[in-house]
C-alpha cells in the first residue's frame, strides 16, 4: 500500500531525492566509493559544499555578502549560538510557541531578553520592538501549533524593526516560499523538514553582522570559524550536505521557491477548505492569515471528541503516516512540506470525506 508521509520531522523528502542517495551510498558519482567513507576533504567533496550553497543563495535570491554554511548541532544549538555570537546586552524574542521558548530560555543566560509578545495559537502583531536590542528573533513557522507568520505580518516586521538586526529560525518553512533576506541578519533551521535527512543545520549569515560582542566566542561556537573553513573547520555531516543539495537540485529543476510556494498554497488551500467544511473535524488555527502551510492542525469536534483513536486507526489504514498531533497539543498534524505532493493532500482529503461519510 502507497503510504502517505505527513511526519513533523524528520519527514517526507523527494522520492528522486531518496534513490539518487541510496545510490550515492553505493557508488557515489561513479567513483567506486560510499558517500559514507569519502573524505570531505576528498577532492569529490568540496564541489557539493559549494554548488549546496550556490544552489541556496540563488534559489533564495541571497544578496552579496551573506554565506550558507552547513553545520551540526540542529536549530536547538542555534538557540545558544545566536545570542553567543550577537547578545551584547539586550536582545527582543518574538514567543510563536515551544520551539520559540526555547529559543528565548537559552538566550536569557547571556543577557536580557524581552520577549514583545507570545501566543501559540496566533501570530501576535500588536507589539514594539525595542529600537536599543542587540537582535530581534523571529521563528516563521510553528511547527507544534500550526501557525506560520505571513507575508503581511512579516512585512510589517519588516517596517517596524528599524535598524535592529532580525534573526529568524525558520527551521520548518525554510524554501517553502520566497523571502527577503536582505531583511535578515541570520537565518538558521534544521534541515529534517524541507530539505535533508536529520544531521544539518543551514545557517544563513550577513558577514558583516558578526564581530559585534565583546565576550571569548568558543571556536566551534563562533560563526566566523565556519566561514573561515567553509563548513569544513571539522568533519562535517558529508551525508546529509549531500541530499541537500540533491533537494536543492531537484527543486530548482522543478521551477524553484516560486513553483513550491505555489504548490504548498494550493495544498494547504486545499486541506484547511476540506475542514472548514468538514462535520466532524475543525482546523486548530481559527485567524486564516495565522495558518500554516507546513503543519497544518485539526482536531475533532467536541460532540465527536471520541472518534479520536478510531480515525487514527481508519487513517493509518488508508495509508496516512504521522498524523497524530504532537503530545502538547494533541488532535491530530498533517505535515505537508515540499516534497509533499498534491496528490498525497488529496488523499487525505478523501480519507476524512469518506471517514464523514460514515458518521
Ligand atoms: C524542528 C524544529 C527545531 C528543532 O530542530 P533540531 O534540529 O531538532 O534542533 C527548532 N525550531 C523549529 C521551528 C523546528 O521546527
């Protein structure tokens, strides 16, 4: 049976993606050897490191004087490196649910942080940003919740901050959608939801933001250490780095961020229209402009609360994979990031329309 992959992370990458890796694991580019026993430092490496972070910088449209590096660690080491490398005194937080809470809990212990405004339910757009912040941070999509900052919203972030640096963890809509980097200082994200399997991280990094603080910088900890060695200051994860690029590969061939936004809203559309209409089921995130198009939350109705387990189980016979909605939140997630197909959105659909028809 065609399984259907709606996991929050690690989740669902480009079936072409996957067998082009596990000949990789083979016989990587017809050298006779492993991807998994090259040296990066091999003469066969050093090309995917570049063409990984040409292939970002041009599908994101990154202006001169910013790097893509391809760390380990995951955003969560992010949220400890940002404020190392640009805390100085006071750095503002933008709280949009767990993931933005600990980003906030690891930034306290270099200095103060106000957090402007918190919700998990909405994207909160009534707040200041204070003008003498060191950074203000942002995480563009709530993996957990469900909500994603729009283009409006993200706009006004724009207009608002000043001259304050922004730094976003966009960990789970990283090239969902085009986006202005020249807004940003530092964009960072866990590869394990758009673009690689888990084991990277993508750090976006204006160079001429870094050097600001006074503090001794940990050399694994400092940004500049992996510009300086091009992502290879030590061993880097040489096999996810390579199905990064075999996604950004493919997603270029495919018509880049403007084809996939396309994609991702006519999926989202597509789903959040079925539970609006739905009997049964209702979409988690009331304030459509709030919405996610990655993590899209439902959760049954109260007067069907216990059809839980048994739509699950109905579901999962369909084929459905990674639906449950995660522990804090209960109600059920479906994941719908780029690899995610029309087709796979449709087959939920027809999943929970033909799971009404039983009701
Ligand atoms: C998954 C996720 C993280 C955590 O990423 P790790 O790589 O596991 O540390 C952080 N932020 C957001 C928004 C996420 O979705």
């Amino acid at each position: 049976m065609k399984k259907y992959n709606f996991n929050a992370g690690p989740s669902i990458l480009p079936q072409e993606v996957i067998k082009q890796t596990a000949e990789a694991v083979i016989n990587f580019q017809g050298e006779g050897l492993s991807v998994l026993e090259i040296s990066h430092r091999a003469k066969y490496f050093q090309p995917v490191v570049d063409e990984a972070e040409a292939l970002f910088k041009e599908l994101l449209g990154i202006p001169e004087g910013y790097r893509v590096l391809f760390l380990g660690g995951g955003a969560s080491l992010q949220f400890c490196m940002v404020p190392f490398n640009f805390l100085e005194k006071k750095a503002a937080y933008l709280n949009t649910g767990v993931w933005s809470k600990k980003a906030i809990k690891e930034a306290k212990g270099f200095g103060e942080v106000v957090e402007v405004a918190a919700s998990n339910n909405s994207i909160p757009d009534d707040y200041d940003i204070p003008q003498d912040a060191d950074y203000f941070h942002i995480t563009t999509n709530n993996t957990i919740f469900g909500t994603e900052i729009s283009d409006h919203k993200l706009a006004a972030i724009y207009a608002n901050k000043g001259n304050v640096p922004l730094i976003a963890d966009m960990s789970s809509d990283i090239l969902s959608r085009p986006i202005d980097v020249s807004r940003f200082d530092l964009i960072y994200g866990g590869a394990q939801k758009n673009l690689a399997p888990a084991g990277v991280t993508f750090v976006i990094v204006k160079q001429s933001a870094l050097g600001k603080v006074s503090r001794y910088i940990p050399t694994m900890l400092n940004y500049q250490t992996h510009i300086d060695g091009g992502s290879m200051f030590n061993t880097p994860p040489v096999l996810p780095i390579y199905t990064a690029l075999l996604t950004l590969r493919w997603l270029k061939a495919n018509g880049g961020v403007n084809w996939i936004e396309q994609r991702n809203k006519a999926k989202a559309e597509l789903l959040y229209n079925c539970l609006d209409q739905s009997k049964l089921f209702t979409p988690s995130i009331l304030n459509r402009e709030d919405r996610s198009r990655m993590n899209i939350c439902f959760v049954l109705k109260p007067e069907y609360a216990d059809l839980q387990d048994d739509f699950f189980q109905f579901a999962t016979e369909r084929g459905m994979v990674g639906i449950k909605g995660h522990r804090l939140v209960g109600g059920f997630r479906a994941s719908c990031y780029n690899a995610m197909d029309l087709e796979g959105v449709q087959a939920l659909v027809d999943c929970i329309n033909d799971y009404e028809k039983l009701h």
